[in-house]
C-alpha cells in the first residue's frame, strides 16, 4: 500500500480517527475555546438526523457531538466541495434547531433553547475566490453590525489555504490542522514542529493512524474508500 498512515479526509478514516471522544475533544478545544471556553467533555450522538416538517428529509453527519454544557456541534468533512454546500449547512442547522424547538413544545413557557449550535466543515478545497483558511460566519444586524442571534455559528475551514510555512509560533489549531491536511497522503510533508508541539492526543491519533494498526476489515474499508476516491 502506497501510504503507511491513515488518510484523515477520506470519510471513513475521519470518522475511525476523529470518533473518539479525547481526539475529537482536544480538536474541538483547539478551535472553539477562546469563543465557548473549554470543553470538559463531549459525548457522540446519533448521527441521522430526520425532519418533522420536511417530509421526512433528513441528514447523516460525518459525526454529531453534544458538550458538557449542551452544546451541539456538528463535524464535517468534505472531500469533494459541491457548489451548494453554503446552502446545504444551513440545511445541517435548521435540523438540529428543529429538534430543540421540538423539545420544548409541550412546554407552556415555550423556553427556547440556549445552548450553541456550531457547525466545523472541513473543506478540502476553497469556495470561489476565498484566500484564508478558516471562515467564521454567524447572523448579524446588517445596520448595527452586531450579532443578532449568537446561538449559531459556522467554522468554514479550507485545508488547500492552510500553510503551516507561513506561521511563525505555531499553536494547538495548527498542528491539528497540519496533520488532518498531511496525513495519509503527505505525512512526510508534516512540519518537524508539529511534532513538539501537539499535545498528546494528536500524538496518540498519529500512532492509531498507521495502517499496522488496522484489523483486516478495517484496512479492507479503507482500501475501498481509497480505491473510490483514486487515492491509491
């Protein structure tokens, strides 16, 4: 096999990587602490996600998170970046808010739910002419320009616009970064710094990732997918 480690954006590497819960947590804290504070802990939820109102129109996560504080946070990966993908995430959110709005219906105070809805899209290519990295979007007054609603809001992150060369003290969010973009297909390509500066849990996911560490259907999965997106 031409590649010796796991490559993080083929689905099914991303999901046997990132599906536990201390990676995913140490991931999710790397990007999302200084906007939410740090997450303690997180649990996997299902990751099929129906609509009431929409004809029975539903979705299958990459993966689907809730925090310790109740937080929702959905984590996907797009290898291949479709036109309408902008759209299709705010198709992603109108679902998990349906579910809260479904939750307190019954309830005669009609409470709505305050906990966060984040979406992490991991693009492998950019939309149009986007020249940074990662985009963070949310509703704001177009008048004030002030948040309107902080409830919601979107981490576009476009591997192809990540380069560690052009970062002088590099943080937790670019090792992790680094290794999702480079592993796999280009790990020898992983800067030497990443190395003594990820924490432990990104350590621990480089040394899962290797494909000796696969049992044979585990490989044979993941020969599959790479065969499907001629990668190998």
């Amino acid at each position: 096999m031409k590649n010796r480690y796991v490559d993080l954006k083929i689905d099914w590497g991303f999901n046997y990587l990132m599906g536990r819960e201390s990676q995913m947590r140490s991931f999710l804290n790397s990007l999302l602490s200084e906007d939410y504070g740090e997450i303690k802990s997180l649990s996997f939820e299902n990751i099929e996600v129906f609509s009431e109102s929409l004809d029975g129109c539903g979705v299958i996560f990459d993966l689907l998170c809730t925090t310790d504080s109740g937080d929702k946070i959905i984590v996907e990966l797009q290898n291949c970046l479709r036109l309408s993908f902008k759209v299709q995430s705010k198709f992603y959110f109108l679902l998990l808010a349906e579910q809260a709005l479904s939750r307190v219906q019954c309830l005669a105070s009609r409470r709505i739910d305050i906990t966060h809805k984040v979406g992490v899209f991991l693009l492998d290519k950019c939309f149009e002419d986007e020249r940074r990295p990662i985009v963070v979007t949310q509703e704001f007054d177009r008048i004030k320009k002030v948040p309107f609603e902080s409830g919601m809001r979107k981490y576009f992150i476009f591997l192809e616009n990540f380069d560690i060369t052009k970062i002088d003290l590099l943080s937790p969010k670019d090792c992790w970064l680094e290794v999702i973009k480079n592993l796999g297909c280009n790990k020898s390509k992983i800067s030497p710094n990443v190395y003594e500066k990820a924490d432990l849990d990104l350590l621990e996911l480089i040394e899962r990732a290797n494909v000796c560490n696969l049992s044979d259907d585990e490989y044979k999965r993941y020969e599959a997918e790479l065969r499907a997106s001629q990668l190998l």
